[in-house]
C-alpha cells in the first residue's frame, strides 16, 4: 500500500517492518527480519546477546579513502491502543492507513518512533544511487523501556566516529546534546510518637505534571510537593504526621497530601497567607487547600520531621540554568514522597547537559543527604551527550540544509535521555547528533507520521551521505 508514495524504497521498508510485532524485549523477530535483509545482500552483519544488530556496507567506489559513518534507529517500539482495540502487540501487526500527509495505524501506536529510522537507514543501504563512505548501521533494542541495547552496546567494534540517530521526531532539528540524569531513592528514618492534637491538612492536587526531561522549563507547571513543603517550613514547631504525594521519579509530581501538627500561634495565618499567593501564582486549575484536623493521634518526632522539611525545602528543583537561548542546562525534579511505619520514602532526580553543573549539584546534594540522614536505597545513572564546542557534524548538516531547503537547522540542546549518551560515553571522540521526519503524538494511539516531512528527511540524508 505505502509503496506507491514517496520516498517510495523507505515507505516499502516502514510497512514491512510494522508488520512485524516489536514490543520492547521481544525483538527476536525484528532482529531476523534484519538479518535476512542483510543476508540478501551480501552485507556484513553481526548480533549480540542484547538483540542490537549490526549491519556493515562498504564504502561506494571513489569513497573508500573517507572516514565511515554510523547510522542509528531503535527496533522496539511503544505500545499503546484504544480500549476497543484487539490488536495484540507480541502477534499481531500494525493496520496501517493514509489519511491527508500522515500514515496512521488502526487504534495502536504507529511505532514510526522508532520505525521510521528503521526505514530510512534501511533504505539508505539499499539505494544504489547513494555514494557513501563506509556505512555501520546500528539498531538496538529495547529503547522505549531499559535502553538495554544501547547500555551494552559493544562500540569498540565501531569504527565511526560520528554517529547519525534517527530518534529525532521533528524535522527542521537537530539534537546536538542531551542530559545525563541521575535518580534516587532514599528515605529518612523516624520514631513515631504518641500525640492528641489538633492539626492541618495541606492537600494540593490537579497540577500540570508532566515529563521530569521534556517538560522541566515550563515554570508555570509547579511541583505541589515542594510548594507544600515550602508553606510548612515557615512554620515553628512542625510535627509530620502523613505525607504522600507523586507518582514516579522521571514525572513532574501533580499531587500531595501533608498532616502535621504545629505549636505556632499564627500557624492559620501564616498558611492562608502562603497559599493564597500560590493560588493567585498557579491560577483556578490547580487545587491548593488547607483544611484543619481534629486529634492527630500520632506524629513523626520532632528531629525526624525537620530533618525531612529540611532536605525536601534544600532540594535544588526545577530549571536551575539555562543558556541564552533559553534551554535548559540543568534542572532537578523532587517527584514521590511517602510515609511508611517508620520511614519516609522520597524519590528524586537531576539533569545536566554540562558535566561541570552535574558535578556541582552532586556536591551539593551528597551535603543534604549526609546533613539530613537520609539512606539512599537505589540510585541510576543515565548518560548523556554533553554540549561540545565544536561539532564538524553539526556544522555539516547546517549548511547542508542551508542549501537544500533555505531554512536554517535548529540546534536542540535536550533535558531527555537519548541512546546517544551511551554512545558518547563509551566513546568520548565521538560526534553525535539526532534527526527524524515529524511524528506527532508519539507513545499515544494517536502517534502519525507526516509524509512530506519524510520525504525532507530522505532528501536531506541522501545528500549528507553523498556529500561525506
Ligand atoms: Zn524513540
């Protein structure tokens, strides 16, 4: 069906591969699929026991003497469908349909993240009319959930090293860095103690949320769990008696509930008047109340309960720097807060495009963590691609599409985790950037790919490999 629009090689290859189920961790199928394509063309391939394969082109004639180049797609994709759908993401495949400029599937994701760079790269080793230099293609597994693929990723049998990703999703972009993050898991141990006291309740909820990577510079989003935090520290003599707030450590917190007692005589007064200006600052969708408690029963001891204000008020949070273009640099996401018998739990993360910020901020909050006791139960490492000075790749691309469209590259400088920190990291020398047609409401069943962008996207790339 797709065959018939254009680029017509990178359609073929896009419907063929979503008709093959691949569901992240089941890439064995995908995978066979490759090597069959590679085995029919002569080509050099090779797999390893993360289900990434590795397909090798020679250089085109007259190329052999240039540098090789790495070209980069994830096989896994999201899948998410409708409640009335059937569809059965480890059997089935894709029902996919054209509806004005964009290809669609039927009640599913569409998988065109990461598909699409499937396609393209495919197409690329296929086209004849192509004059490359030495091509090592890359397709790794399990991107949408673990980054297996890319964590175990053997660069050392890589040559390139400059490597082109197909994850881009916005056509007109070029993702030129992209942050490493950190997360945690600690908690704070306490007594509970007897009580009988009147108290509060702050309860926030309704807030924006969103992706701690994609949506951390939008202010207007607010983190409930540290503005609710922020009203109890102004108060003298707190007792925590519950706290529960968040979802997960890689999402914005849209909720959280505190009941505490204080011995503060203008206690009353001094929450009315902070929430009311966080009220008047996060506007009527957002809810923020505070609401008095008869009898709280038990409380957290006083040390505990300060020492957990103190390091939830101290936690650097949100965008923390940016550059003059407005990205953001670095940020911090306090993300879950839960009582237990006799701990509290609190999830945290942070991001940094610039190594030196990362360093900084880990100083800092190795300071809070020992001040506060707080015992770290599990903590990750995620690598990033960090800004670099000089980029020959970027600078390449830029002109190149200069010329052929007469609109200007957008460098993004991104707060998400990419593969591409893997690579880079594994890697140093390496140039990395990240492309791709627009896809639009990626990870949802409404997820499309737009076939005028692919068609800039193939157009682009097929110059770039000649032009290497
Ligand atoms: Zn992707």
């Amino acid at each position: 069906m797709l065959e018939k629009i254009k680029p017509c090689k990178v359609m073929k290859y896009f419907e063929e591969i979503s008709a093959i189920p691949r569901k992240p961790g089941e890439e064995e199928k995908i995978v066979e699929y490759l090597k069959q394509f590679a085995i029919e063309r002569n080509l050099e391939y090779y797999t390893d026991n993360f289900k990434n394969i590795i397909i090798k082109k020679e250089a085109s004639e007259g190329k052999e003497k240039f540098k090789p180049i790495a070209l980069q797609a994830h096989t896994d994709m999201i899948c998410e469908k409708i409640p009335e759908s059937k569809h059965d993401f480890s059997k089935d495949g894709l029902e996919l349909f054209i509806q004005d400029d964009f290809i669609k599937a039927k009640g599913t994701t569409l998988g065109a993240d990461d598909g699409i760079g499937v396609a393209i790269i495919l197409a690329v080793l296929d086209c004849e009319k192509i004059n490359a230099p030495k091509l090592e293609c890359i397709f790794t597994s399990e991107e949408e959930t673990t980054m297996l693929g890319a964590i175990n990723l053997d660069l050392s049998k890589i040559e390139s090293n400059r490597i082109i990703s197909f994850d881009g999703a916005k056509e007109g972009k070029l993702l030129v860095s992209s942050a490493e993050c950190n997360e945690w898991k600690g908690k704070i141990d306490f007594n509970i103690e007897k009580a009988d006291k009147n108290g509060f309740e702050l309860i926030y909820d309704n807030f924006k949320g969103g992706h701690s990577g994609g949506n951390i510079g939008d202010e207007t989003r607010g983190n409930p769990i540290k503005l609710a935090f922020d009203v109890i520290k102004k108060l003298k003599n707190v007792e925590l008696s519950y706290v529960e707030g968040g979802s997960k450590v890689n999402v914005i917190p849209r909720n959280i509930i505190i009941k505490f007692t204080s011995d503060d005589k203008n206690a009353e007064e001094i929450i009315e008047k902070e929430i009311a200006l966080q009220r008047e600052y996060y506007g009527n969708e957002v809810k923020i109340e505070c609401n008095k408690i008869q009898k709280i029963q038990k409380v957290i001891d006083r040390d505990s309960s300060n020492r957990i204000i103190n390091f939830i008020t101290s936690f650097q949070n949100g965008a923390i720097k940016r550059d003059k273009n407005n990205n953001v640099l670095q940020s911090g996401n306090m993300a879950k807060v839960k009582t237990n018998d006799a701990n509290i739990e609190i999830e945290f993360s942070e991001r940094s495009n610039v190594p030196e910020y990362e360093r900084e901020y880990l100083k800092y909050l190795d300071n809070l963590i020992k001040k506060y006791e707080m015992k770290i139960l599990w903590n990750q490492n995620l690598k990033g691609v960090p800004k670099r000075e000089k980029n020959v790749l970027v600078d390449e691309c830029k002109k190149l599409y200069k010329e052929l469209f007469n609109e200007d590259l957008e460098e993004i400088v991104s707060q998400g985790v990419v593969e591409g920190g893997f690579f880079v990291n594994k890697k140093s020398e390496c140039e990395y950037i990240c492309i791709g047609p627009n896809i639009y409401d990626v990870h949802s069943p409404s997820e499309r790919l737009s076939i005028n962008s692919t068609i800039k996207t193939w157009k682009f790339i097929k110059e770039l490999l000649n032009k290497m």
